[in-house]
C-alpha cells in the first residue's frame, strides 16, 4: 500500500486513540487563507519585532544582499535594515507608542494616532498587548 492511498480500515485496528482523535481534512493552501490574515501576520511579526527591539537595545535587524566584489564574485552578505522604533521618550518620562501599517502611523481615533504609557517599563507589556489585539482582530479595521 502506498502512502498516497487510503487505509480502507485495514490499519484502524493497529492506530493509538491519539490517532483516532485527530481529524483528518484536506490542508488549505496559502492563498486560500483570507488576506487579512496574512496582513495579521505581517502586523503581528512587525511588533514582535518591535518588542524584541525594545528588550534588547543593541539589537539591529539585518537583512541579506548580494554585492560584487572588485574581483568579480558574487556573494552574499548580511546589511543593516532601517528600521526606526515605534516608540518615543518623551520629557516627562512617558512614552507614546505608534504603531505603523506600509510606513503610515494607524490613526485609531480622530486626531489620536499614538498609545501613550507612564514608563519604559511598561513599553514591552503595552506592546505584548497590542500584539494580542491584532490576534483578536481589533485591527482589522486599520489594515484591511
């Protein structure tokens, strides 16, 4: 029996209850899946990067480019990405919290663009929360 063919019962018999349990249904390819989970996703990685950003202040994302050298070879090598950080100290010791979708800062209210908090070390909490937000769907609004 190949692996593409159906069992037909003659294994049941020899499957755990843990295999019985499983419900088995054709995998959805990604372009089945609706945009605005994909838009979800690119949202969530964008502020999983931002706080991993904010607990590591030396970290600097990278990305791989391909350059000629002088003798004609072709590599690659790993350059610095600009990204800027979505969030801003100001005077007082608050810190205001924008949140970018294609380098435009989301409005969420009229006039209200930025979520402000009391300290830095509330900076990676409000940004785990926000994270859980777009996984609720709550941005959906801002991305779509």
């Amino acid at each position: 029996m190949s692996v593409n063919e159906p069992n037909n019962g003659v294994l049941s018999a020899e499957r755990s209850e843990n295999w019985c349990a499983f419900k088995f249904v054709e995998s959805a390819t990604a372009r089945s899946v609706s945009k605005i989970f994909r838009k979800r996703d690119t949202l969530h990685k964008l502020v999983a990067e931002q706080i991993y950003m904010a607990n590591n202040p030396s970290y600097v994302p990278t990305k791989s480019k391909w350059v000629t050298g002088i003798d004609g070879n072709v590599r690659q090598v790993m350059v610095p990405k600009k990204q800027k950080k979505w969030w801003v100290l100001l005077p007082d010791g608050k810190l205001q919290i924008a949140v970018y979708w294609k380098s435009k800062q989301i409005e969420f209210e009229e006039g209200k663009n930025a979520i402000e908090v009391d300290s830095a070390n509330e900076l990676v909490p409000t940004l785990e929360s926000i994270k859980q937000s777009i996984d609720l769907g709550d941005f959906d609004v801002f991305i779509a």
